[in-house]
C-alpha cells in the first residue's frame, strides 16, 4: 500500500481548478446565474430566484438614493 502511495501523484496547487471556485465564488456573489452560463449550463432555480431577489433589493435601493 505505501508503494502505491508513493506512485500518486501530488497535487498541484498551481493547477486551475483550484482557482475555478474562488472566482466563481465572487461571481455569483454579483450575478448568481453567470457560473452556471459561463458553463453553458440552465441555472438552478435557487439561482434564478437569488437574481430576482438581488435586483429587487438593487431597485428598492435605488428608489431610495441609497445606490
């Protein structure tokens, strides 16, 4: 077993998926939909509602002269 342990390659902590989640991340904090498009994937209906619900708050605010 520590034979096959030592054959596995390591992982790379330069390798791009490592990076992948931390940009999609800030991404569906602006827009939760454009991870799954960037994909070319239908978003979640979560998604879709997290959207709704953040250009509603957008507009609230906007009414407001917050924003």
């Amino acid at each position: 077993m520590d034979k096959k342990i030592e054959r596995s390659p390591k992982p790379d902590s330069s390798h791009h998926h490592n990076f992948d989640s931390q940009r999609e991340a800030e991404l569906s904090k602006q827009n939760p939909i454009k991870p799954a498009m960037l994909h070319g994937n239908k978003p979640s209906k979560g998604a879709q509602i997290d959207r709704e619900l953040h250009l509603e708050d957008e507009q609230r605010l906007r009414e407001k002269g917050i924003k």
